[in-house]
C-alpha cells in the first residue's frame, strides 16, 4: 500500500510577522559564514563546464534524486541542466529515474546550497531558469529563518536572475516567497496545479496521490542585481 502524505500543519494563519523585517536584514547584511571545502571542490568541478557552455543554464536547486533535473532537460534540450542537492543518499538513487537520452545534457552535484549559490554568483552566473521545487517549508512560525527566503542566502539566489520557480503543497510559504520579492519591486505569479498535471518529482507524486493541493510560484528576477548590497559588499 502507497503511504500517502500528511497535509502541512502550521502555527501561522498568513504571512509571517517578521517576514519583512527579516528578508531587508538580510538584503543589507552580507553573509560572512565560511565556505566549506567540499562545497568549492564541487563547485570548481562545475564551473569547468559552464565556462565552456555557450548556451542556457538551469539549475535545479535541491534537487534530490535527480528526476526533476532529468526532466527538465528533456524539456530544454539547448540547455545545460545542473541539479544540486547537499544529500549522497538521494542523490545515489538517481539511476532509477534517470533519461537515457538526456544522460549527457544534465549533471548532478552534492553541495550545499549555502555556499554553492555564493560561489555561483561570485564566478557571475546568469541563470536562464532556476527552479526549487518542494522543499521542506518549515511551517512553524518559530523557523522562518530556515525558509529559503528567510535565510542570508536568499539574496545570493536574487542575484542568479533568470526565472525563478518554486512548487509547494503549502500556499503560506509561496505567498512569502512573493511578498520577499515584491520588496525588491519584483513581482511573481502565484497558480494551483491541476491534480492531473505530470509530476515532477517524487515529492509531487506523494502530494498528488494524497490530494493535496499543489501551487506554483514563478518570477522573472531582475537583470540588474547591484542594489543587492549584500553581494556588492563581498
């Protein structure tokens, strides 16, 4: 029997009451934690590969297994796909949904996100898509600096560019995701996915299974990223 998957619970009824506050701290603050080792070696790895590429990247953040990463380089085949992800387990288990045919457009790391996103826009990547899908949202109200967007690397993926994706089975989280942007004067698209749509991930199929609702955010980020003071500082 399919285990399905419990609906998010939460202690917060709307955005977080902090969330502005939190989202400029970290815009006007930059992020001095050091960067580890592994994560430069992983990095300096890729950064081969994109020095050489003259076409589109994508990068696909938190990747897990690698199927959403397969996928969408089935969809963008002019493009060079990267999924990132910090876990070697998931990562061990890509092989079961890899796409032969795709097998030499795409390519799967183990960083973290923390440092990988600083070391991308240090060596000036401008991503033509970047999509984070279903990761953990952290709905109590108490770890909203453990969102993505409440965190101090949340200016460094700004500073990426390109078009912004991000899924949830949570709205709240997404309705954040917007509101950090619109303090930036960029404004994102919030829509429900269809129950029958295709899944992207395993997450989604657990999601979809279970009957919850899914959404999706998408964001055209700014070309132009020096307001960033937090990225200017470094």
């Amino acid at each position: 029997m399919t285990q399905l998957s419990r609906p998010v619970t939460t202690n917060q009824h709307g955005n977080h009451d902090d969330l502005v506050a939190v989202v400029m701290r970290h815009l006007r603050t930059p992020f001095r934690k050091p960067i580890q080792d592994h994560n430069r070696e992983a990095f300096d790895e890729v950064q081969k590969l994109v020095m050489d590429w003259q076409g589109p990247i994508i990068l696909d953040s938190c990747c897990g297994v690698g199927e959403s990463t397969a996928v969408l380089a089935d969809q963008n085949p002019d493009a060079l796909v990267i999924g990132v992800d910090k876990s070697a387990h998931r990562l061990a288990r890509h092989a079961h949904y890899e796409r032969a045919a795709a097998g030499q457009r795409y390519l799967l790391v183990r960083a973290d996100l923390n440092d990988f996103w600083r070391l991308a826009v240090a060596a000036h990547w401008h991503l033509d898509q970047h999509y984070i899908l279903y990761p953990n949202p952290w709905p109590k109200a108490a770890h909203l600096g453990r969102r993505w967007h409440g965190s101090p690397v949340w200016p460094y993926v700004l500073g990426l560019g390109g078009t912004l994706v991000m899924r949830s089975n949570w709205a709240i989280y997404l309705t954040e995701v917007a509101s950090s942007l619109a303090l930036v004067n960029c404004q994102a698209t919030l829509t429900p996915l269809l129950a029958r749509h295709e899944p992207m991930t395993p997450f989604e199929r657990k999601y979809q299974r279970s009957g919850q609702q899914l959404w999706e955010l998408r964001a055209q980020l700014p070309e132009d990223g020096r307001y960033f003071s937090a990225i200017e500082a470094e």
